[in-house]
C-alpha cells in the first residue's frame, strides 16, 4: 500500500476531512505526525488556501469523505490534484462517490450501521492501516519521532505520570509492540 499512498516519502501529506470525517481526519493526522511524517489537517475552506498554497507534485492529499460528500472536500482535493499535482488519496464509504473524481487512489470503508448516524469503525481501521503501513517504510524515523514526540508530551507536563497502576499496563507498550514489529519486518 505504501508503495502507492507514498505518505511515508511525501513532501507533506494534507489531510483533508470535514464534517463527520473529521474526527476520523484528525486522527490520521495525527498519528501519521507522531510518526515524523510532515502532515497538515485541513477541515474546511478557511484554512485550505495556506496548506494549498505549498502542495506540489511530491506532496499527498488524503480526503476523507462519507455519505453526504461535503463540497470542501471534494473541491480541495480536486485542486490539490489539478493544480499542484498532489497525488490524492480519497478513503470513502462508496466507489462512486463525488469524492473520487479527482482521486489517484481510492480505498473504500463501509459505513453502514444500525443506528442513526455513520458508522467511523471502517474508516478508522482505514487510517490505522496507513499508518502502520507508513511507519513501517522508515522504522528508525518512526521510532525516533515517536519517542521524541513521547518526550515531549511529558516535558511540557502535558501527561501525567506514565507509571502504570498495579495490573494495569504501560500507556508505553504501543511503543514497545511497534518496535517488536519493526524488528520483524
């Protein structure tokens, strides 16, 4: 999947979600930050034009999109592609959604569920696919980026104590898993 998303080796990967993808673009973004990949969020029109502004053709614009395709989204990714050409990446709920049209790549989630509203359990399985997939492009940034990230969170006092509690386990282990895959890899 990397080979194609390219998000590992990307000038800049803009994430582009707005309304009930935005969670799910937040996440993404992130996550792929945490793992020293240079990633701009954009949730709608006002801050699109500066993050547009520096795309170019070594850059990647992830749109996330569910039913009720918001205009924003599919307009930033259209640009992105047409006049910087970005590659873009669209993750959707459909195939045929407004939101393909511009895409170079296209990885469909289902979003149906029982309740009232969209489900984000494919989508976000979606953006922890890119993810891990991206961190395992360049393990060594990965972990260094991460533990740099770590290190910080705790020297600007944003995490409280990591110790964990009797029985419980480590907030760290995500860490320690990641680099048992890495060195599997």
């Amino acid at each position: 999947m990397n080979r194609h998303l390219r998000t590992s080796c990307a000038r800049t990967t803009l994430v582009v979600a707005a309304g009930a993808s935005r969670g799910a673009g937040s996440y993404l973004a992130s996550s792929l930050q945490i793992i020293g990949v240079r990633t701009v969020l954009v949730t709608g029109v006002a801050d699109a034009a500066p993050a547009l502004a520096t795309l170019g053709s070594g850059d990647v614009v992830v749109g996330l999109s569910l039913w009720r395709y918001l205009a924003s989204t599919v307009e930033i990714v259209a640009h992105a592609k047409q006049d910087a050409g970005a590659t873009t990446v669209v993750l959707t709920d459909s195939a045929v959604s407004s939101a393909t049209q511009s895409a170079d790549h296209v990885l469909v989630a289902s979003a149906s569920t029982v309740g009232p509203r969209l489900s984000m359990t494919g989508l976000i399985a979606l953006t922890e696919v890119i993810v891990a997939r991206t961190a395992l492009v360049d393990p060594r940034r990965s972990r260094a980026a991460a533990a740099r990230a770590s290190d910080l969170y705790l020297d600007g006092y944003i995490l409280g104590d990591p110790a964990p509690r009797p029985g419980q386990e480590s907030r760290w282990s995500w860490a320690e898993r990641l680099e048992e895959e890495i060195g599997r890899a």
